[in-house]
C-alpha cells in the first residue's frame, strides 16, 4: 500500500488528497515491518525448541507464553519507533528514480528509522541463523538414516531454513546500506534500497507458511478438502494423516 502502489502510480491523487493516510504510515510502516522481521526469529526459536527441549516445549509454551511473546513484540516493534508518533509524513516525487514515495518531514527521523530497521533485522538475521544452524543439526543427528518422505521433509527443511537465513541477512545489508545513504544524504541509493527491499519482504511473510504446506501432509490434505469444497464446488472426502510421534513436528 505504501510503497508499491504508490510506485505503481495508483492512489496518487488519494494519497495527496487525505491526510490521514500520510498519518497511518507513521504509526503502521515500520512497525509492521519489524513485527514481520523479527516474526521469523520467534517461529525459528519455537521450531527450534520443540527439537531441542520438546518435554519443556510441551509443558511450557502455552496459549498464555504464546501471547505474552506477541504481546512483547508488538510493545517492542512499536515502542522502537516511538519519535514517528510526534512527526509528520509527507507524499513526495522523487525525479532522481524517479518515484513517488512516504517519508518523514525531517531527514533526522528518516535517519532514527533506519538505525531502529537495522538493529532489528541484523539481531533477527543472526539469532534466526544460529537458530538454524543448531536446527540442522539436531534434524540430521535425528533423521540421519532417514529415507523416502522423510528424507525429502528433510531436504525442504533445510532449503527453507537456508532461504529464511539468507533473505534475513540480504535484508540486512540493504537497510545497513540505507542506513549509511541517510547518514550522507544520499536521497537516491536510499530510494534504491526501499525499492529492493519490499520485493523482498513479502517472502519473509509467507516462507514459513509455505514451509508447513510443504511438511505437513495434514494441512495439504485441508487445504485440498476446503478448496474443492468451497472453491470448485465439488464433494470430497476429508483425508486425516496419521501423526507419528517423533522428537520434532512442524
């Protein structure tokens, strides 16, 4: 909404036109960026404690642990950003990109955004790394002789688990490259970075949920009944996998 139509050249006229869209960026923007960055470190460390401890995983991590955790991410991702709710945004042309894009009044918010984006993508790009790494080991310690569905689930973990990584730490580089153009005023490389950036962030937000489609045969399985039921319109039985208890389950 804020970047690529605005890109796209859609809404222009929308956005220039009323405020309270310039109002919602300063307070949603980044902060939901950060919520999707550091979403994949907590399902990483979730995926991870289920291998590592999964009687502690079991016992520990309830309903009530689960949303204590959202709610000390969102106090933490919005809380980063706090100076955005004393500042305006303004809807300007860039002719250098030449773009339309949201960005703050002041130059010197632009630059606390950036420094706030960086801390949070290269913690989460490391934690998720660790996380990952130490994930492999203990998947390829347990399923080691492992052969036919099993060794292909393992194959797709670790793919999945090397693109999160891998995604985490481009965007990483990216904000810190962005970070280094608004410390020198460079107007166009920061724009450049933005504009790689959000094709970038909406792979963050669905890996993890193609990553379960792909293990769990259960959720293939639904999602086949529910869309040849509701979508095509057509009479299926509904198929239930049965679970095999392991030491690591998606």
């Amino acid at each position: 909404m804020y970047r690529k139509i605005a890109i796209w050249g859609w809404l222009r006229d929308y956005y220039n036109e009323n405020k309270w869209v310039t109002w919602a960026y300063s307070i949603m923007f980044y902060q939901f960026t950060s919520l999707t960055i550091t979403g994949n470190f907590i399902i990483t460390l979730n995926r991870y404690l289920t291998m590592a401890n999964p009687v502690f995983y079991k016992n520990k991590w309830t309903c009530k642990v689960a949303i204590f955790v959202i709610i000390i991410q969102i106090i933490v991702c919005f809380g980063t950003y706090t100076h955005l709710y004393f500042v305006g945004a303004v809807f300007i042309y860039d002719p250098k990109t030449p773009i339309w894009y949201f960005t703050k009044s002041s130059w010197t918010y632009s630059l606390y955004d950036s420094i706030g984006l960086v801390t949070i993508c290269w913690f989460s790009a490391i934690a998720t790394g660790i996380l990952n790494f130490q994930i492999c080991l203990r998947y390829n310690r347990i399923f080691k002789s492992a052969t036919g569905v099993k060794k292909k689930n393992r194959t797709s973990l670790f793919i999945f688990m090397l693109l999160t990584s891998t995604f985490l730490f481009i965007t990483s580089i990216q904000q810190t490259v962005r970070l280094k153009s608004a410390i020198k005023h460079e107007r166009f490389l920061r724009n450049l970075m933005n504009y790689y950036f959000f094709y970038i962030l909406p792979l963050l937000s669905c890996i993890h949920a193609y990553l379960m489609i792909f293990l769990s045969k259960q959720i293939r399985n639904d999602f086949y009944f529910y869309f040849s039921k509701y979508v095509l319109r057509r009479k299926v039985q509904k198929v239930t996998s049965i679970v095999q208890t392991t030491r690591w389950k998606v």
